[in-house]
C-alpha cells in the first residue's frame, strides 16, 4: 500500500468515526455525562435545539447547561419559529412525528386556533384529527384557515386512493354478477369445473362442461348498498378521516349506493354531504362516549336489500351500549344475507387498543374484527362484494 492510499484509508476512518460521533451526540442531547465530547456547530447546532426544545426535560439551569429540556413553552410566537426550524431541517414524515409529539408532550393544541399557527404546520391526517377535536371551540377567524388545511390532506388521500378503489371494485362488481351462458373471455373456469365435476371422463381424463359459470359485466344500475359505520371517539380520529375520503369515493360510483353513518352515544347520517368529505369531517364531533348498538339499530334499520348489502363497522369495540343487542343485530344482519366488515382501524398505525372480548365475540358469528390500511381497504371490499374470505391478518 502506498503512503498516499494510506493517507486517504486514514482520512476516510476518520471521517466515518467524526460522523458516528456527531449521529450519537444528536442522539444523547450534550450535557457531561453524554460522553462524545463532539461540539455542535451551524445546522447540527440549529438541529440540536428544536430537538432539545420538545424532547428535554428540566428547568432553566438545566437548559444553560447543555441537557435538553422542554423550550416551547406555550408561547405562540416561539412554537411558530420551531415549526419553521423544524420544515426546514427535518424531511416531512419525521416533522409531521415531531409536530404531534409536541401537541401531546406539551399541551399545544389551543395553539392550533390561531390561523397563523395553522399556516405554520405540516399537514397530515393527524393534524387534521386534532383540528376536528377543537372545532367547537374553534373561533369563526380560524376556521377558514382550519377547512383549507383539512382541504388540502382529503385531496392529497383521494388522489392516492381514489383509482385503485374504483378500479378495484369495478372489477369486484363485474365479478359478483355469475352468469350461465357467459362469453369465453367471462367464464370462471374454478366454478365451471366443480359444477361439472359430476361430467368427468376418466378414459380421456377430462370433465365435459355442461353447465358454464360466468362473470357478467356490471350494468350502470346500482348493484351494491355499502354503509359505512364508524366510531367517532377521539381513539378513532385517524379512521374518520380515511372512512369519509373512501365514503366519497364509494359514492362517486354509479354501481354503489354509499350511506355515511357516524356515532358515539348518539347517530349522524352524513350521507347527504359524502360529494364533500371536508363537510363530512366537519359534521363529525370527535370525542364522547360510545353505543355501538344504537348505531347498529339505525344501519340495520335503512337495509332494504339485504343479500345486496355490505355493512362496515370501524370501531375499537369498546362498547357503551348493550353489549348482547349488539351482537344479535349483527347475527340478525348476517343471517339475512348482508355481509358485516369489523375493522379496529382503517389507518397506518397497526391495531389499536380495542375490546379483545367483543372482537371474540363477532369472530365467533363469522364477522373477524381486524386493524386495515388504508391501502388494502379496497381489498377487503372487494371481497365482501364478491362475498369471499375476507383478507384478514394471520396474526388476528
């Protein structure tokens, strides 16, 4: 090896070294007994202190001293710069983390009625469930900044979700119209060969089809009635949000009849305003108790075609009600033929806290309660329309 090659192998180990120690400082928030000894200079300084702001904890001396602790302090025009400090030196998905952990850690959310402070923040559907939760105390100077926040992520999920859904259940519509004189292109080859299975020749090794199954093409006429059912306790902030966009989705196709219903001790049809999901989440008021038998009672109650029906119930099942009415509704709904979705969430979070017992419960009557993305949301109505097993998690 050359002088010069060991000169760089040198000079590259200790730049790879500096850039560890500088990562772990970041990591420890300083202070003596971090152990890195690296100073912080310009951006990384910069960096450092918005960290340091929310997730420090001690008084003043602390704070002189270099140990990270809680500088916001619920002061408008200091939240605002650190949400600017942070947009620019973090990516979205990490400000949008750092924004509702300072809404929770630190008690902000009364700051999100001031319009300049909304201007100021990343938008995301968690944003937007927090904004929901303070509507009734919103000031009328707010609210308008408030609907274009809230306008902006319902557009940003539709242009994401709204193709694949439609596309998704197109098919799954066509799909559930069986036929028996179908064109080739149309025949369901699995269902033609089990109903001939009695027709098998085993000199030749093959099954005469005398009966062929099919796939229709779904006309312009309705052929589906789904209800939306959906909790809106302040746990299932996220799951309004996505259940209104795909609601307005659902409505927007001539094939399906969508029906919005909302509940916690009481029952919001917002089926009236799905062309609009902004003026569905408004309608909403998230937080309070819950009675999922009621809500039950009123979906069960605008069924007219039940064999036509998907029922989705989103909820973490803690129930307020009458827990046994409840699951009889359920019972009474599948028996007489519609099909019953339970989803814990409809987010990117993964399973919530939820009943275990009452999820128990409505699996043993053939309805598994499971947490679902957004993403394979259309999944899952595809097959209740196609009235299949359901595609639920393994480790449900």
């Amino acid at each position: 090896m050359s002088a010069t090659d060991a000169t760089t192998g040198s000079a590259a180990a200790a730049a790879a070294s500096d850039e560890r120690l500088r990562r772990w400082r970041l990591v420890l928030g300083g202070g003596p007994e971090e152990g890195t000894g690296r100073p912080l200079t310009g951006t990384d300084a910069a960096m450092d202190g918005a960290l340091a702001a929310l997730y420090g904890s001690g008084d003043g001396k602390e704070r002189r001293s270099g140990r990270r602790s809680a500088g916001l302090e619920g002061s408008a025009p200091s939240v605002a710069r650190w949400l600017g400090d942070i947009r620019t030196y973090f990516p979205a998905s990490v400000v949008q983390v750092m924004q509702r952990d300072a809404f929770e850690r630190l008690g902000l959310s009364a700051l999100l009625l001031e319009p300049e402070m909304l201007e100021a923040v990343e938008a995301d559907v968690h944003l937007v469930g927090t904004l929901l939760s303070l509507n009734k105390a919103m000031p009328e100077t707010t609210k308008e900044t408030a609907r274009a926040v809230v306008r902006k992520v319902v557009e940003d999920l539709e242009r994401r979700l709204a193709t694949r859904t439609r596309s998704t259940l197109t098919g799954a519509l066509d799909r559930s119209a069986r036929i028996s004189r179908p064109r080739h292109r149309d025949i369901d080859w699995d269902r033609t060969v089990r109903a001939n299975l009695k027709n098998y020749l085993p000199e030749y090794g093959t099954v005469v089809p005398e009966r062929l199954i099919g796939y229709g093409r779904a006309a312009r006429s309705v052929k589906k009635d789904v209800v939306l059912c959906v909790d809106q306790s302040g746990s299932m902030a996220a799951s309004v949000v996505y259940a209104s966009v795909f609601g307005a989705v659902l409505a927007s196709m001539r094939s399906i009849a969508a029906r919005l219903v909302v509940f916690d001790t009481s029952v919001v049809d917002l089926t009236d305003q799905l062309d609009d999901p902004v003026d569905v989440l408004f309608g909403t008021r998230l937080g309070g108790g819950t009675d999922i038998n009621r809500a039950l009672a009123y979906c069960q109650s605008q069924i007219t075609r039940p064999a036509d029906t998907v029922v989705v119930l989103i909820s973490d099942l803690y129930e307020g009600g009458i827990r046994d009415e409840m699951l009889k509704r359920v019972a009474s709904m599948k028996a007489s033929g519609v099909q019953f979705v339970t989803l814990l969430a409809l987010s990117d979070e993964g399973a919530p806290a939820y009943d275990r017992e009452h999820a128990a419960a409505l699996a043993a009557l053939g309805a598994p309660a499971f947490a679902c993305t957004p993403d394979l949301f259309p999944e899952v109505m595809a097959a209740a329309i196609e009235k299949r097993p359901l595609p639920v998690p393994a480790d449900i």
